[in-house]
C-alpha cells in the first residue's frame, strides 16, 4: 500500500505505477525529480488540514485577508510563488 499526505509529492522514479497515475505523471518535468511549481490545483476538499509544522514562521504563514482580498482568488498563490520557501497554499474557511 501506499499513502501520501496531500501536501507531499510522489518520487518521479515511481513512474507511471500505482499509486501514481499517466494525468499526474505528464505533467512532472523530465529530470526536475518532482521538483517544480505545477499549475494551480485542488488538492483536498473537506474536513482536512496540514500540520502546523507545514506553516511558514511568523506572519508568513498565515494571512488572513480583508474584504478586498477576499474576491481575489490568486492572492494566496501570488504570495506563495513569491517565496521561494513557501510549497503550498490553502485558502478557505
């Protein structure tokens, strides 16, 4: 069996065995060993979470945002890609 948190990627010398599949695989960068920063996508939905440990320090990693904010969907993905530690981003309630 194999389980990966939400918030890992899987190794690129699994290849295109289960758990992994041919949609996820296409879209790996040849040689970048997983390693890049892939279109924006749904990981999860529900009641789920990552652990504190995953959270940036300090207000880096949390933003709560203002009314203005809120309407704008790309505002935690900007910020996210503006740092280069940052290697997800979770917006909701």
């Amino acid at each position: 069996d194999h389980w990966l948190h939400p918030c890992e990627c899987f190794p690129e010398s699994w290849g295109e065995n289960k758990p992994v599949i041919s949609e996820s695989l296409s879209v790996v960068p040849a040689g970048s060993k997983n390693q890049f920063l892939p279109a924006r996508f749904e990981i999860i939905n529900g009641e789920f979470f990552c652990e504190q440990e995953g959270l940036l320090p300090g207000s880096q990693g949390m933003h709560l945002m203002d009314d203005g904010e809120a309407n704008e969907k790309s505002v935690c993905e900007t910020a996210c890609r503006e740092n280069p530690d940052c290697k997800f981003f979770w917006e909701g309630e």
